[in-house]
C-alpha cells in the first residue's frame, strides 16, 4: 500500500493527483499545519527526519518498505515505479528533455522566488506594531527591486511555452510535469495578478482544474487554500 504523508494546503496535494492520474490505490494519513505558525506538526518528523511533506511510504515491495521526500523525487519514483509509461515522454525525445527540466525547475527555480513573495507580504504582520512601518516599507522595496521583476521574468517564460508547447510545459501531451508545476503555477495566481501576457497561464489552471483525477484529489485531499 502507498501512504501518502498529507499536510494540508501543501505540496502533497500534487502527489495525490498524480495518483488520482495513475489509477493506484493509496492511503491518506492526514497532518493539520499549527494555525498559529503555520508549520508542518512534529509529528511528521517519525516519518521523515526534516518533518516536512509531501512524503510517501511504499509498503507493496518485498520484505520492506520505502520512505521517499520531495516531491519531485516522488514524482519520478512514482511514474518509473507504476506508470507503465504514462505521463512521461520518450527517452530521448525532446520532449523528454523538457519533460526533466520542468520537473526540477519548479522546486529549484520557481518555487524559491515564491516563497520570498510570501515571506515579504507576511513580514509587516508579524512585526511589532511600533516598527510595523519600517518594516512595511523595507518589505515592500525588496519585493518591488528584487522578487517582483525576477517573478515577472519567470511567469512570462512560463507563458511563452506554454503558447508555444500547445497548453503543457513538454509537449502537446498532458505529462507529469505539468503536475509539478501546477504548484507553482496556482501559488503566482493566488499572489500576484495575472497580466494579459499571462493568459496561458490561466488556460493552464482551467485546463488542470477541469481534470477528474485533480477533482477526487481534491475530494480526498480536503480543502486547498495557498497561504497568502
């Protein structure tokens, strides 16, 4: 049985749609972020030495069983493992090479960004109350000459290919990547308005929310709110 380590309002709710997209029989054990932090419980920590989700347990092998984080490395484990070529390209195509860029680039290059949005729009709530201004105006000048214009750089890449892939980030064919970036894709949606330019962007969400797998994800997912 696979056991997906759930934490609500988080990056496991792609693990369970790429689920929900192969067929598998899974488990969802559930973890409630602390209201006041908004941090992972410790409990996760038993399962995972970092405490964080999404994870997986893989009990269906032989005399043992696997633990596996990040949600990329799920990803590939979980294709390679079950997908019986499903939802990723060739070896060797084009597509595949793209397949594999947009697979790491979500974690390592649009997701750091992102969450330095957060981080800055959160700042002046968490101050006290007599430095809140400074603090305010430092925020909002860090988002404005350093996350601002590289997000905007990045969310206009991923329109372009997105127009020039046919509405997916490898290929014309719906893939695992585009499981991938979905995350990243409905967190800029959830923080920053969309321009004109941006509209391949909103096709993309209307295309993965229309989804059936990304419908029962949800269902058994429980409520997905982005934190803002």
């Amino acid at each position: 049985m696979i056991q997906v380590h759930h934490l609500n309002n988080s990056r496991s709710q792609r693990v369970l749609w790429l689920l929900e997209e192969l067929g598998l029989d899974y488990e969802v054990i559930r973890y409630e972020r602390d209201r006041a932090t908004m941090r992972a419980p410790a409990a996760l920590q038993k399962i995972h030495p970092l405490g964080k989700s999404p994870v997986i347990t893989d009990t269906n092998l032989q005399g043992g069983s696997r633990v596996i984080a990040e949600s990329g490395a799920i990803i590939e484990y979980l294709v390679e493992t079950y997908g019986q070529g499903r939802l990723v390209p060739p070896p060797g195509s084009e597509e595949r090479l793209r397949y594999t860029y947009w697979l790491h680039y979500a974690e390592g290059s649009a997701m750091p960004l992102l969450l330095l949005k957060l981080i800055f729009s959160r700042m002046p709530k968490g101050a006290p109350a007599l430095v809140r201004p400074i603090v305010r105006g430092i925020a909002a000048k860090a988002q404005a000459m350093l996350v601002d214009p590289q997000l905007d750089t990045h969310m206009t890449f991923w329109a372009d290919t997105l127009r020039a892939q046919g509405g997916w980030f490898a290929g014309a064919d719906f893939t695992a990547a585009d499981i991938q970036m979905s995350f990243p894709l409905e967190a800029a949606a959830a923080r920053i308005e969309l321009k004109p330019q941006h509209q391949p962007i909103r096709n993309f969400l209307e295309l993965i929310h229309a989804r059936p797998a990304y419908r029962r994800a949800l269902e058994k997912g429980g409520p997905y709110e982005l934190l803002r």
